[in-house]
C-alpha cells in the first residue's frame, strides 16, 4: 500500500486563486483538488502519496478567482518532506 503524506500548498501571491493539484505517483495521476479556493497569502494542507525516497509528484494548476488571465499550470514537481507547494499566476 502506498503511503501518504501531508504537503502544504501556499499562495504567496495578491489574488485569490482556483487551485487544482494532480497526484503524480498514484495510478492514473488523479486530482486531488479540483478548483480550490486558495486566498492570498493562505496557506493549505494536501494529502499526497510518497515514493520509496518519501517524494511526492504533482502538477498544480492556478487560476485567478474573478476569472482574469490564462490559467498558470505547473510541470512534473517533486516535493520533499517539509517543502512547501508554491501556487501562482503571473
């Protein structure tokens, strides 16, 4: 059985934010959150599974809540224990 764990996912921007996150090590990569408010400056926790090295994978994707601008999607990330998932839009 593959194991979880608690990763924080902070906005550090000046707009509220959708968030969507994909779990890259579980079968199929399944989302996880789907258009998640995330306000400015919050921060939030995710449950994430880890590999055999304790890394999640993930690819995020953030878009502004009054629904201005293109939608900022992240690559292939991998976290470690204690990192923090940094969302944002240009």
């Amino acid at each position: 059985m593959a194991s979880r764990q608690t990763f924080t996912v902070l906005n550090r921007g000046n707009r509220d934010l959708f968030v969507t996150i994909n779990d890259l090590n579980e079968s199929g990569s399944p989302t996880v959150w789907v258009d998640e408010r995330l306000n400015e400056g919050a921060a939030a926790d995710v449950q994430l599974t880890v590999d055999g090295s304790r890394e999640a994978r993930v690819t995020w994707r953030a878009m502004r809540s009054d629904g201005v601008g293109e939608p900022e999607i992240s690559s292939d990330m991998r976290v470690d224990e204690g990192d923090v998932i940094d969302v944002y839009v240009r």
